[in-house]
C-alpha cells in the first residue's frame, strides 16, 4: 500500500492533529477492502487481522464493521452505481482508488445521515493519504456524479 504524505505507511503514526474515530474507521476499513481486492480473502479474517492492528482502539468499531462487511457483501450493486462515472473498468482502478470509491458509495448511498460533503470530503481525505498523488481529484469527481444520482435533493441543494 502506498505511504502516506508524512512517509509513514500507519497514518496514525503520522504527526498532526488527532483523528476523529470515523475517518480512523474509514482508514481501516480502506485498509482492509484493499487487502479483499488483493487477496478475496474472507472478511471475517480481514476484520480480525485489522482488529488487532495499533491505533484499531482508537476507531469507530461499530462503523469500521459495518463499511468492512456492507461494502464486501454490496460490492456489486456498488460496482453497478459506480460504473457509469467511471473512465475505466474497475479492474483497471488501482486497488487504493478501487477501496476508497467503494467506501465513499456505499456511505453515499446507505448511510444518508451523514451528509454527502463530509462523505465525499473523507474518501478524498483516504485517497490523499493512501492514492497517488493526484488520486483524490478522480475520487472527488466519480463520487460528486455518485451523489447527483443517489442524493438529488441534497446534492442539487449545494
């Protein structure tokens, strides 16, 4: 997986100010949905390695859980929102885009209470932190056409 800016491949070990239990979970989860894209493996194996990873206390659990297995057990029905903003198949995605779109439409799409700027604003944080260097700006626009089609009302409003 790539470093982070800071070079550290643990954003946690990264100085800077500290990092809310949900984006730790984001980053987790992203962590994991890249090791499943890379190895198939079971998600149940996954949660446990990552569990007991440094910094795992400092997370949302419950919301770690649910984007690890929802996003697993939805990839499919993610892939098909997914695949109409998108200027390549999937599989040509690097795994750390891959992950992160992944996350970012699944919040988009079952997690409407979170607003659909903090969502899109949190995949972009993860493909800062993970991606390439001009990774997020693809991130920012596949999810921002995600959201006109899962949230019209909301994302109209802006």
């Amino acid at each position: 997986m790539a470093a982070s800016r800071a070079g550290s491949a643990d954003p946690v070990a990264a100085k800077g100010p500290p990092k809310s239990a949900r984006r730790r979970s984001r980053e987790l989860a992203m962590q994991g949905l890249y090791q499943w894209l890379l190895s198939h493996e079971d998600a149940g194996a996954i949660e446990a390695h990552i569990s007991a990873s440094p910094g795992f206390d400092r997370a949302d659990r419950a919301h770690f859980g649910e984007l690890l297995h929802g996003t697993i057990r939805d990839a499919d029905a993610l892939h098909a929102q997914l695949e109409p903003h998108l200027d390549r198949k999937v599989g040509e995605l690097s795994p750390v885009e891959h992950a992160t779109l992944l996350i970012g439409c699944f919040e988009l799409t079952r997690h409407l209470e979170i607003p659909y700027r903090v969502v899109i604003n949190e995949a972009v944080e993860l493909a800062k932190t993970f991606g390439g260097t001009d990774g997020y700006k693809y991130i920012n626009g596949v999810l921002d056409k995600v959201a006109m089609r899962a949230r019209p009302g909301e994302a109209r409003s802006r």
